[in-house]
C-alpha cells in the first residue's frame, strides 16, 4: 500500500501516549467532572478529593512518570531526556534558549542570543531528539507545540551473546590469533541447521527483498557481501543507481550547524571542522591542481595547510586511534601519474579530503587520503580514489563510482578485499546555475512570498571559512541581503579621534559577508527594509584593544544612540586618537527555504519592484530533504565535489552491523551463508549514538521520503534493546514500532531481538514486545546458534 507523503499519521497508540499517567487520578462513582485545570496549573496545588476526578493538564500527562517528581519540585539537576515531537524547530528554539543541546550549545554560544526560528516544522511524522536539561526546564518542554511526549533516555544497545560457552570460544579465537593460526568459523552452517537450504530449494532465496539493518553499520568489503547492498532503481529518481544507505548521526550534525541567524555561524559539519571525527561525511572542499615534473615525469597533488586555494584541511590523528594523539595537520603529497598516463580531472580542479575509518586509523596512525574527480564532463564530479595502503599512490586505488561503488584493495590478488574504504553512496555535484531569473516581474507590494524556478539551492564552500550565500536576490537590480547575511561597514578609520555627540551613518559603504556584494542601505531603507531588531553591533578599539560597545560603557552612561529610521548612529563619548569603529548589522528581507526555494518575505518587496535571481542548485545529501523538514533544520546543499558519503563499519569498536547483515544475506563466499542470500542490504548505521528511532523512518520510506516505492526496505532487522526498559510493550519504541508496522507502512516486517537477558519473566526488552513485530530469541548451544 502506497501512502501520500502529506498523509497525516492517526494512530492510537500514538494519542494514547498523552494518557499514560499511573497518578493523579481518581474516580467516582458516578464520574461526574468536578474540576478543569489549565494547562499553568501546578499539580501540587491540585487538591485530591476521594470521590473527585481530577483532570491534570495536559504537558502533565505528556511527561514519562520517572520524570514527574524532579518536574513538581523544580530540580536544577541535569537529566537525559527525549522528547518526542512533530514540530522540532519550536523544540530547536527552546534548546537553543537553554544552551543544553550539546550540537546546539556550540551554536548558541556564538551568536549572543540574537536567535529567531529560521523555519517550523509540522511533520507528519513524530521526531526524536536527545538533550540534557534541567529537571525544571521539561514543562516547559512539554508545553511547546507538537510534543508527543518526553521520556528519560534508555538508549538501545546492541544484543551481545554473553554466556560461557561463547566466552570459551572467543578465548580460544584470541588465542590462535596470538599462535598466528587462521581461526575458522564454527557456525558456518548455520543457514542448514536452519532449513533455509529448503526455502532456496523452493525458490525462496530473498530476491527482491531489501532488509534493512539497523545497527553500528557495515562492512560490505566482507567477501560474503561483496555485492549485497540495496540499489535505487527508480529512474525517476535523483539517487538511481546509487546504493541506498543513511547515517543519522553525520546528517544530523551536518544540518543542525548549518542551521543557524547568523551566516557568520553557519557551520555545516564536518566542513570547516579541522577535527572532524563525529561525521562519517567526508569534507571535500579542498581544491587544488596538478603539479608536473619534468625531471621525474610525475603528477602530483598536494594536500596541506592552507593550500590549494585556501582551504584548510584535516589533521591526522586527533583521537590517538593509534594509540598517541597527533594533532598536526596533514601535509602530504600524492602521486597521480606520468605525462603517458595521470588521473585526470577533467576541469583541472582536483578536491581531496580524508576518511573517516577508525580502523584504518588505527593501523597507519593517520587518516587517509581521497581524491574526487570530474572523469569525463568538467565540474561534475564523479569518481573518488582512497589511499588504502597509504602509499601517497592514488594511481594503485580502484577508482569508485557509481557503478563500482565499494573502496577496496586486494592486497594478495586472490580476488577478495583485503582492505576496505567503504561503500560510496554520494558525491555532491551542482546541477544548474542561473542568473537574471525574474522572481517578481512587478510587485504589488504584499506579497508574503515567492519562488524560484529550482529547489535544491547550493550553499557553495570558499577559501578561508567562507559561504557563497544559497541564492541572491536583487531589488531593482540592487542587492538584496539575505535576512541572515552579517553587513559591515566602517564607521570610524581615520584615527584622528571623535568627539562626544558625533554622528555617522549607515549608508551604501556597507558590504555582505558572503559576497562581499555592497548593500546600498541608503536605497534598500527607502524601500522599506530595515535593520533586524537586535542585531546592530558596534566593535570599537583602538592600538591595543577591542571589544563590542554595550548599552553602556559605565553604569549607567549610554554608549551611543541609534536611529533604525536614518540608519544614524551617534557617539556619546570622546574617543582617543588611533580608534576606530565598524559596524555589523542583518535586514529584514527574505528567507529561503533551501530544498524547495520557496522565499519568505519578511519585508514586502515596495510596489513595482523588480525582484530576480542569481543562484545554483544542485543533489542533496540522500534523504536530508525530508529530514530538513522534520526537524526543521535548513537544508546544506553542497556544490559540486565539496562532500562525499561512504558508509561502513567505521567506528573503533563495531561489528555487529556487519555480523547481522552477514547472517541475511552472506553469500558462503568465504565461510559465511546468510539465510536470505538473494536480498540486498538498506545500510543504517550509527544507530547507537543517534538517540532516536528516526532511523525507522528511513527504513520505511528510502530516499524519497515515501514508503511503497520501491526505495524502502521490506524486512528492518532490530537486533537490539533496551535493557532499562521493563517490557510491556508500552514503552514509546514499542508503541511507535506498532504504529509503523500497521498503519504507516504495514507492507514492512519488523523483527526485533528479544534481549539477551536469559531466561524467565520480564526480560524481553523494547521494543521486543511491540504488537505487529517478529520477536526473535536467540541460544548458544556449543557452535550451534
């Protein structure tokens, strides 16, 4: 059954989620209503009658009871929570205002506070974010609009067999390793002990099935899974041909820090992050160009500290994966051929960046290296070398694309991956670039909004931590700031001093931060736009310091005075010789919503005014168009080979997304025979660290957001829980798995672990015991599972 992406979820379980309070309610016999509470009332001034039902305000039943004490009593202790919503960006806004967000908090601490919401977000879909508050902060959480609920946080773990049989074995593993001796898998068989040879033999081999694994991630360089991961191949999608994957954690960081009033801090992770560990995404921003050699008949290209054309790049080992922390940037030269034969780029710009594989950092002591390409139609980048051996060699790597997306090298050549670099889902590419479009032939001067031909608005990377702005608006061919674009001007250069009551003014001196375009403000105030409330700042110094002018330089004595009408700004003290003043300031013009290019006027374009376009649009990442909008971040769309995503089992530590997908779909390659070796893998990793159940969504819609197309998967394989949770299947991920299961997309399976607590009552953990879920035990029986 095919569902509509506007179709709103109405689900029992899910309204049943605001009713699950155990106190606070009494009845009576005759169950007449004696008493309405508002939603401001306290629950400790409720008086509790026998005979009197009570009814509790509504934020109150929203609020998991474990939670509810710490609430009444106002506790200023920190506590993990999620909450559970269908409007993220009102959620956003609080946690901003709170500073307790840890991805937010890096935000919020640079912007002095001077936040508005950039964009709401009414999904159709309950979101999930994780924050630490104080206990007092979660009415008022609560209260916001969209929240579902706010639980105390019981993260999922990963199901491990833990038991002396499997304790014995792994000792014995260890010790042949230690011997030098090849261990060799003892439940090799398992798919026979299981009768799956049977189901193949009646044609049933998981032919076009796509299971998804939701787990650490995976290693598709196993032998076993060479090949097995899931393809879009609906041709009408953007992502065709391309393996399907998502990794919740980099996409959250990439469009949280992106998502920002203040161009000045927009971050989108890992871009301009020089640690860049938390992000699979690989920032490929650096550009630079191939070097020849005569005398050695070499190519090459360097990747070092402010080269290239001024990016900054990575540094080599931050978090000692080698054992010792190397903090030095990377400053390394590759070779790329001879004058007979070089990897070329087709536009002569190469952009390169490093990977994000523990493990391989782990064993060379230093991140690797990538290069991205335009083979073959210049600025549409196609191809990605990695320097698995970390030779400083890019001409030994297979190239990885498309249609060979997996990085591997074999080291040995008996046809098997001895090295894997992941499996490459997206390079960024620009699709189109436009110039003069008419937004507005002629305004009638109330219009609230407008859009432009194209969706999809690139935010393109340069030198130096800079952003070309995602699109740029003129008003009768005068620049049109973006509402978030940072202006400067000058005020004060000369030096000669300034006495007490001088005035300056802002005028069309002033230039935008991203394009260092000028802002006509004497116009653009005469047309109606004028300065955002708030933003006006002014730094003053002099030879040996400066800081930002407050409101008052002494208590109680003004430092200036400002006229929003003139743009006049006048100085109330004298200012020494050698000082000097300049200006930041933002306008109330327009927001763009980046996926769709719909424009939001804040100020009404002035009647008969002309309103076009200069812009580039281009591929999102996979998926962050639907994710943008649900948590109601702004969409970063990178500009052509300024990203690449590979998915793996990256992080030091994981493998159990690779055992689970082997046990599905392992080919017997090697000496790992999954139970379904005809399905193909939707890859979800990071799950762990997310600190949601967003990454079902995925499983259920693909890329396109929509479940029943053919991007999804059919079978979503959970081989977790959560062994805090006492199972009764009411929890919030039990409830949410059966709302998926049966009413948002009931063509998808769920199974579910039961939990590897043993035997006896109560152990099965969530969302083990969800209605509409196959719960699946496991046991050890010497090496037989």
């Amino acid at each position: 059954m095919m569902q509509k992406k506007g179709t709103k979820i109405i689900s029992t379980l899910i309204i049943a989620l605001m009713l699950f309070s155990s106190f606070g309610v009494l009845g009576s016999a005759s169950g007449e209503v004696t008493q309405h509470l508002s939603a401001d009332a306290e629950i400790s001034t409720i008086p509790m009658e026998r005979g009197v039902i009570h009814h509790t305000p509504v934020w109150y039943e929203k609020i998991e009871p474990s939670l509810r004490k710490g609430v009444l009593e106002g506790s200023k202790d920190l506590v993990e929570i999620t909450v559970v919503t269908t409007n993220a960006g009102a959620l956003n806004s609080f946690a901003r205002t709170y500073m307790t967000d840890e991805d937010i908090l890096k935000e919020t601490e640079k912007t002095k506070g001077n936040l508005r919401l950039t964009r709401n977000s009414d999904s159709n879909v309950p979101v999930t974010r994780t924050l630490s508050v104080p206990y007092d902060a979660i009415k008022n959480i609560a209260e916001l609009p969209g929240i579902v609920g706010v639980y105390r946080s019981a993260k999922p773990v990963p199901e491990k067999i833990d038991n002396m049989v499997f304790r014995q074995e792994q000792e014995r593993i260890d010790e042949m390793k230690l011997n030098g001796e090849l261990p060799v898998p003892q439940d090799y068989t398992t798919a026979v002990e299981h009768k799956a040879d049977v189901a193949w033999g009646m044609g049933y081999d998981g032919s076009n099935v796509n299971v998804a694994v939701v787990d650490t991630g995976i290693d598709f360089a196993n032998p076993d899974l060479v090949g097995q991961w899931a393809v879009d191949t609906n041709p009408n999608s953007s992502y065709y041909g391309w393996p399907i994957m998502w990794d919740p954690v980099s996409m959250d960081l990439l469009l949280a820090y992106f998502t920002a009033d203040n161009d000045w801090w927009r971050y989108p992770y890992p871009i301009f992050a020089t640690w860049g560990e938390s992000s699979w995404y690989s920032d490929t921003t650096y550009e630079t160009t191939a070097d020849y050699n005569a005398t050695t008949d070499s190519y090459t290209v360097t990747y070092t500290l402010w080269g290239g054309f001024g990016y900054p790049n990575k540094r080599v080992d931050p978090m000692g994966w080698s054992g010792a922390v190397n903090s030095s940037f990377i400053d390394r030269t590759y070779y790329i051929g001879n004058n007979t034969t070089h990897i070329v780029s087709q536009s002569g710009i190469y952009h390169m960046g490093i990977t994000k594989d523990d493990y391989l950092t782990s064993i060379y002591g230093t991140r690797l290296g990538i290069l991205v390409v335009d083979s073959t139609i210049p600025g549409v980048y196609d191809t990605v070398y990695v320097d698995l051996d970390n030779d400083g060699d890019f001409t030994d790597e297979n190239p990885v694309n498309k249609t060979n997306p997996l990085a591997y090298q074999d080291v040995d050549g008996d046809g098997a991956p001895d090295i894997s670099g992941g499996l490459l889902y997206y390079i960024s590419n620009t699709q189109g670039s436009v110039t003069g479009e008419v937004v507005i032939a002629s305004a009638i001067g109330n219009e609230t909004g407008a859009k432009l031909a194209n969706g999809h608005i690139v935010t393109d990377i340069q030198p130096y931590y800079t952003l070309t702005p995602s699109n740029i608006l003129y008003v009768n061919g005068s620049y049109l700031p973006f509402y978030s674009e940072p202006i400067y001007q000058d005020i004060v250069t000369d030096g000669t001093g300034v006495l007490a009551n001088s005035t300056f003014y802002l005028n069309d001196t002033s230039i935008g931060f991203s394009t260092y375009n000028p802002v006509n403000f004497t116009y653009l105030l005469s047309q109606g736009y004028g300065i955002t409330d708030g933003t006006l700042e002014l730094y003053y110094g002099n030879a040996t310091d400066e800081y930002l002018m407050t409101e008052s330089d002494t208590p109680g004595m003004l430092n200036y005075m400002f006229d929003p009408t003139t743009g006049a700004i006048t100085i109330l003290f004298d200012m020494e010789p050698g000082s000097y003043i300049y200006a930041m300031y933002q306008m109330d013009t327009y927001t763009l919503d980046f996926t769709t290019g719909d424009i939001g006027f804040i100020t009404p374009p002035p009647a008969g005014a002309n309103i076009t376009a200069d812009y580039q649009y281009g591929l999102s990442v996979p998926y962050s168009d639907v994710y943008a909008e649900r948590m109601g971040y702004d969409n970063f769309i990178p500009a052509s080979g300024d990203l690449v995503a590979f998915f793996g089992d990256f992080d030091y530590g994981n493998t159990h997304g690779t055992l689970c997908a082997s046990s599905v779909v392992g080919t017997w390659t090697s000496w790992v025979s999954g139970t379904a070796p005809g399905a193909k893998i939707i890859g979800i990793g990071d799950f762990y660290n997310a600190g949601g159940y967003d990454a079902w969504y995925f499983a259920v819609e693909g890329y396109d957001g929509i479940p029943g197309t053919g991007d999804e998967a059919q079978i979503v394989s959970n081989s977790f829980g959560s062994p805090t949770i006492n199972e009764d299947g009411w929890n919030y991920a039990s409830r949410l798995a059966y709302d998926i299961t049966t009413n948002y997309a009931p063509e998808t399976t769920f199974v579910v672990s039961a939990g590897n607590g043993g035997w006896g009552y109560g152990t099965v953990t969530s969302p083990g015991a969800a209605p509409g879920v196959i719960t699946v035990g496991a046991g050890v029986n010497m090496a037989y599972r």
